[in-house]
C-alpha cells in the first residue's frame, strides 16, 4: 500500500500518539497533565491555565446591553447638559466624528430624575434604581473609550479587542487561560433575551484562530437552556455510550492524521461534553429547585422583567457549578439603540434589566458567591450629548460608562470623567484593552503572559497595548 505523506508522524508527539498503540501518549499526557486527545495547545501554552497570582474572581457574568445605553441618562450626571439644552455644541468642543453624520444638532437634555446613593453618594437616574441600591458594591468608570463608531465594530472590540472579525472573544481567551471548573459543562456560556441575532453573530463569542474547542456555547433563554438534553426515548444508557464510543473511535482515527484541524476536534469534544452534560446540567439548569422568594428577587413575577430575570438567575446557578464566563444580552439585535424615541426605548429596557440585576447582585452577596464573582455592566459604547431625530443620540465611543461588582472590584468609588457635556473622557481613560487586561487581572491572570502563538505571533487579548487599572483592584 503506498504511503501518504500525512500518514508519516512528523512530530514526537505524533510518533507517541501512533506508536505502541498510543501508550507513549499516555505516559506524555501524565507527565504534562494535558488530556490524551490535547486541547489543541502546546504544553507551553498549556501552563496558562494556572493563574499567575492570586486573583479573588473564579468567574465573570458579564451583562451586556447591546446597542449602546445612554450614560447620560443612567450613571453619567451631567446638570450643565440640561442647561445648555437646545443650544449647540460648544466651540470649545471637538466636533465628532458621528455614526450618522447629523452634524449642527442642538444638545438634548437628560429627562431623568437623579439622586445620591449609598456612603459613597454614587449619582444613579431613576432608570436603574433597583441596581442603585448596591451603590457601595459598584466601581462606576465614566472613562470608558473604544474605537468602534458602529455596531458591527462597537460590539466586536468590546468582545474581541479588535474592530475587526476573527480574533478570539475575551470569554474564549478565559476559557483557554483558566478551564473549566467543572469539566461536565462548558467554560463560556453565552444567553440572549431573544431570538434576535446580535450583531456579528456567534463571532462575538467564537474562538478565532485558537483551537473551536474554547468558544462560547449559546443557551436559549426559554424554559429550556439546552435543546435535547434528555436523552431520545427508547435509547438506553449503554447505547447511547456504545454509539458514542464508536463515533469517537472513527473521529479520532480520522483526526489523527489532520491535528490542524481544530473544528473537528472540537466537535469530537463537543460530542462527549454533550454526554457528561446530561448528568450535570439538569441540575444546573433546572429553575424548579429555586424558592418563589429567590424568583420574585430577579423579577421572574412580572412580564416586562421575566426575560433577563431568568437569565440572570440562570448565570448565578451557573456559575455556582464552575462555569467560568457567562455573558448575558440585553436588546439582542442592538435594542438600545436609540437615535430617536430614546425615552421609550431606554425606558423599556431599563425596566427590563434594573430588577434583574439588582436582584443578581443581592443573591450573590447572600449565597457568599459576589466576592469570587465579577459582575460587569455595559455595552459597545455610549451616547451622544447633542439630539437625532428630535429625541435620540448619536454612538458615543469618545467617553462611556461601564461598572464592575464583585471579584475582587473596590466598590463605592467612581474611576475617571468625561467633560461637562459628556462627550469625551477627560480623566483617566480606560480603553477596551485596558478593559480586558483588569478583567484577566481579576481572575488572577496575568494579560502580558496569557499567550496564544499564531502565525508565528505571540497574541493577547490585549493586542499588547492593554493595561490593568489598579484603581478597580480591592
């Protein structure tokens, strides 16, 4: 029989793999602690699952409001905007560089009713009033920056670091840095409130050029998180393991010899993960064990707070059972944005995600669970001071606000400014790179050694421009 080039090992590792029916690879394996089938990782790159120093949060529940909320209207204060209120921009302003191109646009009052929260007199609109009772657990950044001016970017940097497509999603990079805590469910769960498509799609949670197998898995928001978890009636125990022992003899044999090919490793991952989750998830998943007093607590009692309710509960359970990164989408297909009827739109969605938050952070601060969690808020960028269309705002990437609880996060504090209108962070900025790296920092991982070699490249999710804000740090 004549023999192919890609049957010949071209690696030592290979040769382990192939050679004495593979317990060469075995033995590897041990000595690397690394799995026989790998992760796709060299045992370099391996060593990143270990934090590289102590970090308080063991996990991230990351609330995301797609579209850009206004934080002149929610976190972001700014009394002289509603005195300046149909007048243009200052001269002394940069004009901006705007989304829609509506330039000379009078400056549009915030319609809010604002007070002081808490020891630290944090300024909360009466738009997240519910949240704002955690005021001395929040450290509120009204500096954020971004480079995205549209969604598609917006969204894609806030998620990869990157405006552009193809780079790993944070959520992947914690999965690949850190693992599963628990190896019966994935490491990176990604909820919607819809069936809306978030822009850009599965990309904002995919893996890019690492390895398929650290992408984010998508739970539905329904009454069931994992279609087809049950296994199909009529198959016991033993058949199903005996199918999916045969399916992983042919898919191994198969992979053996393509060890690029990621997808196809992943899938074979994704098989056995699927099996394993039927004995875990359920658990995890099932809404039914919480008491009627922890459900009414994230607003599973009311239509309009329900949806993300459920998912917000559904993160703490999650969470709870060593899932590393969960990222939950408010207004799925970019709902909160408003370049008009900004009052109706925010207001609806305000209502649907302040009760539910609220309630997050008190059940985590009960269960003990707030310090080893790291709750964040926010989303691609922010609004504009001046008015579109009469009663919107324009895309904001020039200064936003954005706010961590938990893990680690001093609480109580706010961190940098934007000017008196709002329009450009002034004080202390804090870009999306620098976002990451706190987070990476956070969870005891160090962003300038969380390396994932392409191409001949040593890759962060930082693109080696990120730094960590100690000010966030407890």
């Amino acid at each position: 029989m004549p023999c192919h080039n890609y049957d010949i090992p071209t690696s030592r590792r290979q040769f382990l793999r192939r050679a004495g029916c593979g317990f060469g690879a075995v033995a590897l394996a041990a000595l690397m602690k690394e799995s026989v089938l790998g992760a796709g990782t060299a045992p370099s790159q391996a060593l990143a699952r270990i934090p590289q120093h102590f970090g308080r949060a063991k996990s991230v529940i990351f609330c995301f409001m797609e579209g850009g909320p206004s934080h002149l209207d929610t976190f972001d204060r700014k009394p002289l905007l509603n005195q300046l209120a149909g007048q243009q921009l200052p001269p002394s302003f940069k004009e901006p560089v705007l989304a829609m191109g509506e330039s000379g646009a009078p400056l549009l009052e915030s319609r809010r009713s604002w007070k002081q929260y808490g020891q630290s007199g944090l300024w909360v609109s009466d738009w997240f009033q519910n949240v704002a009772e955690h005021a001395d657990d929040l450290a509120v950044i009204h500096s954020c920056v971004s480079d995205g001016i549209n969604h598609a970017g917006g969204v894609c940097q806030m998620n990869t670091g990157s405006i552009f497509g193809g780079r790993p999603s944070l959520g992947a990079w914690v999965n690949y840095g850190l693992g599963s805590a628990n190896h019966d469910l994935p490491g990176f769960v990604v909820i919607k409130d819809s069936e809306g498509t978030v822009v850009n799609g599965v990309r904002n949670w995919g893996s890019g050029f690492m390895p398929a197998v650290h992408q984010g898995v998508e739970f539905s928001s329904d009454g069931q998180p994992i279609k087809y978890l049950s296994p199909p009636k009529g198959v016991s125990a033993q058949q199903q393991r005996d199918k999916l022992d045969l399916l992983a003899e042919l898919n191994g044999d198969y992979n053996a010899t393509r060890q690029d090919n990621t997808e196809l490793e992943a899938r074979i991952r994704a098989y056995e993960l699927a099996y394993t989750m039927q004995a875990e998830a359920p658990q995890a998943v099932d809404l039914s064990k919480e008491t009627e007093a922890t459900k009414k607590l994230y607003g599973m009692d009311a239509p309009e707070t329900a949806v993300y309710g459920r998912n917000c509960l559904l993160a703490r359970r999650l969470v709870e059972h060593g899932v590393r990164f969960v990222q939950l989408y408010s207004g799925a297909g970019s709902k909160w944005d408003s370049h008009n009827r900004l009052e109706e739109n925010h207001g609806r969605l305000c209502r649907a995600v302040d009760r539910p938050i609220a309630g997050l952070l008190t059940d985590l601060k009960q269960r003990g669970l707030l310090d080893e969690t790291l709750v964040i808020w926010g989303g691609e960028f922010g609004r504009t001071p001046m008015s579109e269309q009469g009663g919107g705002r324009d895309h904001n990437p020039n200064g936003f606000t954005m706010w961590m609880a938990g893990g680690g996060v001093k609480g109580g504090q706010t961190i940098g400014a934007t000017d008196e209108l709002g329009l450009y962070a002034v004080q202390d900025k804090m870009h999306v790179h620098d976002l990451h790296s706190t987070i990476l920092h956070l969870l005891g991982v160090d962003h300038t050694q969380l390396i994932y070699h392409h191409k001949g490249r040593p890759e962060r999710i930082d693109q080696n421009e990120g730094h960590v804000n100690k000010a966030l740090l407890g």
